[in-house]
C-alpha cells in the first residue's frame, strides 16, 4: 500500500513528503496489525514515528480480534439464531429472527407497475418501478426522495406518517397517477414482528429514530378500521388508494433484487447506517409459523446479538460509552460495533482518550473533537483511501481544529484502519455462522450461494469488502460466496417482494380453482354414476 500525501498546506509549508509502505499481515494470532511500516523521506524523525506507531498499536490490541475469538463469536450467534427461531425461546432471544413471509426469490415471471416506499434513514423515498417479465428487468421509472427532518424523527408517529403519506401525495400528482391503484412494497427498515406480508409490528425503533407511539403498534394494514398507522395516513387524505401492501425489510429487498438477476442469491446483508441480514431458512425450523414444506425468509435483526451480554468479553469501553450516549441503550449491541452510525463515534472518543493520554496532537484536544458525532463515519474511508487518505486526514484535523502533524496523520490512520478492520470481521463472523448454517440445513459438503449486499460501509470503504471476504473464507472454508452489489435493493426490492407475493397469490388461487373444477368434476362424475 502507498500513501502519497501531496496537497495539504502543512506538509507543503514543511516540505515533508510522506511515502509509507504498510503491510497488513497476520500475527501469531491470526489477527491483522502493522507488522511493517517504511516512511521514505523527509520526515523528521521517523524512529520516533515507529515508535509511536508501536505504542498506539499495542494500546488498540483490545480492538484486534484473533480468528480463534471471531470463531468463537460466530459460534455464540449460532446458538442465538436457534434461540431466536425456537417457539418457547423467541421471546427473550437477542437475535429475534423474524418470519418475513417471504416464500420465495423470484423465477422471472413477475411483471408489473409498482409503488414502493422506503424508510430507514434520514430520507423517506417513494419510487415507481415497472417489473417487465420479457427482459427479466426492473426499471425505476421515477422516484422523488423527502427529507426526513431530524424533529420528526423523534416526535409523533402521527405527523411520520402524515409526512410519508404527503410525500407520496405530491408524487402522485406530478405523475399524474392519483386515481390510479397500484400495489405497494413498502421497506421499512426496522425490527418488525410480521404476522403476514401485510402485517407488521414495530418492535423497536433503531438508526436514530424515536417517533412516539409507534413500537408495538402495527405499521400497516389494508382494511382502513383497524388501527394501523399508515393505511390511515393514507386514508386520511382521502385521494388516492392503494390494492395491496407488502412490507418487507431492506435486507429482504436487497436479497430479492439480486435475487431476480442470480437464482443463487438467498442472502441479503446491509452494512450501512445499520446492519442485519436475512436469508432463506427452512420451513421445518421457523418454529413460530405453521408449515414444514419450503422455505421462507428470515429476518436475523443480528444487530441485537450481544444484547445479552454475550459480547461483553469483546466490548471495549468505547463501545460501552457509545451504546450509553445512543439513544437506545443496551439494545443494538452488535450493530454499535459495526455499523456506519457508530465507527465515526468509535473513533473520535479513541482519538480523544490518545490525546489525553498524550499519545496524539500533543496532548492537546479541540472543541470540535469532543463533540459528539463530529468526527464523521465516512472519514474513516477518506483517511483509508491509499492515494489520497493522508493528505486527507491531514485537512480533516484541521478541519476539527486540531494541530496535526504527519505522525498525528499516521497514527488517526491506524485508528480508523483497526476499527473498520474489526467492523469488517465481525460482520465476516456473523456472515460465517449463517452461510455454515445453510450449508448444515441442506446437509450439504459445499455449498456455493450468493449474497446481495448493500450499504455506505460496504461500498464506500475502500478495502472493507476485502476484509470481509477474506475472513469470511477462513470462517466459513466449505461455503463458495459470491457477493453481488444491489442496485437500490431498497427501493426495487420492495417492488420485486410485492410482484413476487402477487404471483404466488395468483397461483394458489389458479392451484384453489383447478382444485375446485376437479371436485365439480368429481361431483358431476359421482351423481353420473348414482343415475
Ligand atoms: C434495523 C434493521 C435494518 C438494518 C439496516 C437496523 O438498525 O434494525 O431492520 O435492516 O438497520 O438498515
């Protein structure tokens, strides 16, 4: 790897050219750290730099994750998935392992106009999709995204869902599609206990959401008396209706969009803002269902492993001080460790503890750098970049005030390499025990399966992937893993759910009538015989 730091003022003013080359290798314990570092040129003083270097790293050991340990994780959340399955066990599992009621991936023959909704960050997005069968493709035919502003993410449901429904309103007018009924996918990006497509109950907000009067309550249903939130906000404006409802997660969306371009993708996985997965389970093992024949998708909701305290040997007092200042504490355990609301956060309050221990910045903080949230997640991919990412850490400290010189660049540099490092493995780790579990399920010897991702963390960071493929590999030897990037799995998907639940509607109904032709002709043939 080589670190070319050109533009930044400092280094240009101190004419110090920075070149290193650092090897990420793997230690006695299988764990990734800085094994060799070469700065060539210029800098003043590169023994002390190396030693620094050293100290930080030994201070980070915490963060470092032997493959002994990442098996051992994996191992624990193997136990949770069964939990979380299980009947009499569900109710107090960490990992809820939620019934998606989604039967099948798709097989091409879904077609259609669609609206789909999407919620699960700071932006609600309604989107219409035409699903045309002849090309086997999905086309966004228009969409409009609506900000969602941060005092509606933490008041009323009431005025969420009056939000949603005027965004859709305004949609629908430019397009010129009110008075037109058209199925609805709706991705709604949060723990929800579903009882059907078309039933869902929030079980928890998460992602900086807190809207009152939402958790517990039924995010849809079609028949406008019930007491559902949506349908009436919907129903409320009174212009325009809707012919059905699926609800679905993003990772079910992102499963079933790669879904429709690889028949082998059973798999979906974020690793954004928030992080979960879902994959097809057998029948015979969602206890809480009725039914042993098929399949149908899980929603693992895996943020919530550790929520136990199954993670505590792991958790550093970092992870502790984020999860106490979130505005869900002591739930999410996994996902704080993991995912793009938090790395940000991880590191700033590493950042601060350096300096004061004098390990960083001369001892000095700024005001900005005990700020909450300020030292952004998408920094940390910034500062990995190997062409640019050192030049860049340097404009990010000054940015943050901070005096910052190249060993500072370089030590803020392992900082955020250990902590997407050990976002990256855990993921694998997790990712790991659910391809393992597909592989027993089908008691196969190898299984070759593939995952629809989606997410900043994954697709924005520039060496997250690898991490994450490399060490799934070593955690999971006799599976074959393709990762397919989605395409707007959140937005498509929901669509691709809804084609997906209409076509099998369609064909038990066809299945319901052929069965009923046969008893007519049963009947018929019966009385004939009687004559
Ligand atoms: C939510 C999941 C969601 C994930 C990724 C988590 O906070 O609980 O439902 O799939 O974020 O968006």
């Amino acid at each position: 790897m080589q670190y070319v730091n050109k533009e930044s003022e400092i280094q240009r003013s101190q004419s110090i050219r920075i070149q290193m080359n650092r090897t990420e290798t793997n230690d006695v314990n299988g764990s990734s750290c800085v094994k060799r570092i070469k700065l060539s040129q210029d800098v003043p003083d590169q023994e002390s730099l190396y030693a620094t270097l050293r100290k930080v790293e030994e201070w980070l050991q915490p963060f470092r994750l032997p493959k002994e340990k990442l098996r051992e994780v994996s191992a624990r959340l193997r136990k949770d998935l069964i939990r979380g399955l299980g009947k009499h066990t569900h109710h107090r599992a960490p990992v809820k392992m939620l019934p998606t009621f989604v039967r099948a991936t798709p097989d091409g023959t879904e077609k259609g106009d669609f609206l789909a909704l999407d919620l699960g960050g700071t932006n609600f997005r309604v989107l219409h999709v035409r699903v045309v069968e002849e090309q086997q493709k999905m086309v966004k035919m228009d969409s409009k995204i609506c900000a969602i502003p941060q005092e509606i993410m933490l008041g009323p449901g009431e005025q969420l869902f009056d939000h949603i429904a005027a965004c859709l309103s305004e949609f629908l007018e430019s397009l010129g599609l009110k008075g037109h009924t058209l199925p609805l996918g709706f991705t709604f990006s949060f723990p929800c206990e579903q009882i059907d497509i078309d039933k869902c109950i929030l079980i928890r907000w998460t992602k900086g959401f807190n809207c009152s009067g939402v958790e517990g309550e039924d995010v849809v249903k079609l028949c406008p008396v019930c007491h559902s939130v949506l349908p009436m906000a919907i129903h409320r404006r009174g212009d325009y209706d809707i012919s059905s409802v699926a609800m679905l997660n993003d990772t079910v969306g992102t499963m079933m969009t790669c879904g429709y371009r690889d028949k082998s993708c059973e798999i979906g996985m974020i690793i954004g803002t928030g992080t979960n997965a879902c994959y097809m389970e057998e029948m015979k093992n969602v206890k809480r269902v009725e039914g042993e024949d098929g399949r149908m998708c899980i929603n693992t909701e895996w943020g919530g492993f550790g929520d136990d305290g199954s993670l505590k040997d792991i958790l550093t007092e970092f992870d502790v001080e984020v999860d106490r200042s979130s505005l869900n504490p002591g739930v999410h355990t996994f996902e704080k460790m993991i995912s793009g609301m938090y790395l940000g956060e991880i590191v700033r309050l590493i950042l601060v503890k350096l300096a004061q221990e004098k390990m960083l910045f001369g001892g000095e903080v700024s005001e900005a750098l005990l700020t909450p949230d300020k030292f952004e997640t998408r920094y940390i991919s910034e500062i990995e970049d190997d062409a640019t990412g050192l030049a860049r850490a340097q404009d990010i400290l000054s940015e943050l005030e901070l005096p910052a010189g190249p060993e500072d660049c370089a030590v803020v540099h392992l900082v955020c390499s250990t902590i997407s490092t050990r976002s990256a493995e855990l993921t694998a780790a997790a990712l790991a025990t659910v391809v393992n579990r597909i592989r027993n399920n089908r008691g196969l010897n190898h299984l070759c399966t593939t995952v629809g991702v989606d997410g900043t963390v994954y697709k924005k960071h520039p060496k997250f992937s690898h991490r994450l493929h490399d060490t799934v590999h070593i955690l999971a030897p006799k599976c074959d893993i393709s990762f397919l990037l989605s395409e707007d799995g959140s937005g498509k998907g929901a669509a691709m759910v809804t084609a997906v639940a209409q076509r099998l509607a369609m064909q038990s109904r066809l299945l319901e009538e052929s069965e009923g032709e046969d008893e007519d002709e049963e009947d018929e043939d019966n009385e004939e015989e009687d004559n």
